[in-house]
C-alpha cells in the first residue's frame, strides 16, 4: 500500500468514528477563557444550589446568569423575565459540542446537583467544520445529545429536562446548514419522545413569512439579539413557570 492509499485510508477510517460521542476539552478559541469558566463553575455551583441548569453553547452562554460573563448578549430583561427570583446555573460555553458537554459533565459541573428543571440547547456548533473539528451529521449529533440526557439523568434522574430544537441558523432557508439542523431537529423530536423529554421547537417563531432569519432576531444569522432571547424566555415561562403567564 503506497502513502496516498494509507492517507486514504485512515480518513476513512476517522470517519466513521463518531467525535459527538467522544468527550473532549476545549476545541476552539472564543472571547472568554473555557478553562477558567470551567473552575468558575465547580467553585459556585454547590452555591448556588439551582433549581435550573442550563447546557448549551455560546448562544446560552451569553444569555447571562451565573458564572457571569463579559460577552453577555442583550439587556438582560428576557432573562430576568423567565429566571428572575431562581436559582440557576449557567452551564453555557461558547463554541462548544456535544463532545465538550460530556467532557464537562464527565469532570464535575454535574456532580451533586438536584435541579428540578434542565433545558439542554446544544448541537449547532457540531455542523461546523474547523482546523480542529468536522462537522457531525445528524444522527451522529442526536447521538451525543442522548449521551448528554443520559449524564443529566446519571446525576440527577428527578430533573425534568427540556431538550431545545437547534435554533435557525443562516438567513437562507436553503443554506445547506439550514437543512442539516432541519434534519437534527427530526431526531431530536424522536429523541425526545423515546426518551420521555420535553422537546421545545421554538424555530418557526424566529423566522419571518419567506423562512429567511431576520437579524432583529439573530445578529449574525447564529446568536440571540435580546428581541431573539425574549422568543426562548416566552416559550420557556409557559412550561417552567405556568403561572406567571
């Protein structure tokens, strides 16, 4: 076997192993320190004892919340109005996959925690492809995202868990990302149901009547403007806190 058909080979052969399910540290490089947000997180999270765990990527990550981060995206009112008076936990770190969350669940974010609520949002960075990292298809992604319930449900198997749809990314409805979290969101839905998850689709209301994304709603086509927070604090608010509605 000559050199180009071993290179061949091993391409393949990395391939069809499928990183979403494989627990990793940081990948890329972003505005904060992921480290040093991971220390964050196991010095306070027995603190703040929360009632509400949030799990995602940038997009939760600059919500707000605790650990407090300079990156914060909005005002904080869509915040404060669905989380405003509980005791959560932020478990957002920009540019993470599902492979990053279990890392993290796996070294100690979740450990000795007892929420009664916890909203999973992650998936979108897995369609990218980087120096560091290929994109995952998408049963590869609803894989990893069953791994994540199934760490959730280890640490804390009373938790009620809200499994997120990947929000709408890029302006075209025909962007082939578009199409692809069309897709994970399919499986996801599936998931949910196999799973006994709560699967909460809030796409449809970010778009405008042609399907493109309107940057009122998402700034770079990807992250939350606060008119694009106030859409996932309204559709959270009806299943956390009823009541206040």
């Amino acid at each position: 076997m000559n050199r180009t058909e071993a290179e061949g080979n091993k391409s393949m052969k990395t391939h069809t192993v499928n990183t979403a399910v494989i627990p990793a540290t940081k990948l890329e490089e972003d505005s904060y320190d992921w480290w040093e947000r991971h220390e964050q997180v196991l010095r306070i999270k027995h603190e703040i004892n929360p009632e509400i765990v949030l799990i995602g990527d940038s997009i939760t990550h600059f919500w707000g919340g605790l650990p407090v981060t300079a990156s914060q995206h909005g005002t904080g009112q869509a915040w404060e109005s669905v989380f405003g008076g509980r005791r959560v936990l932020n478990l957002g770190f920009g540019w993470d996959r599902t492979q990053n969350v279990l890392w993290r669940l796996d070294n100690g974010q979740f450990e000795g925690l007892s929420p009664e609520w916890v909203v999973i949002n992650i998936g979108t960075n897995n369609t990218s492809d980087t120096e560091n990292a290929r994109s995952s298809t998408a049963e590869e992604v609803r894989d990893g995202v069953r791994e994540v319930v199934e760490r959730v449900r280890q640490h804390a198997p009373a938790a009620k868990i809200i499994l997120m749809a990947v929000f709408p990314r890029e302006e075209s409805p025909e962007d082939p990302r578009r199409k692809l979290i069309g897709r994970m969101n399919e499986l996801y839905a599936e998931l949910a149901a196999e799973l006994g998850l709560l699967f909460l689709d809030i796409g449809p209301s970010m778009l405008a009547e042609d399907g493109t994304l309107p940057r009122e709603i998402a700034f770079d086509t990807c992250h939350l403007t606060e008119q694009g927070y106030q859409l996932w604090a309204d559709a959270l608010r009806k299943v956390i806190a009823p009541e206040s509605n």
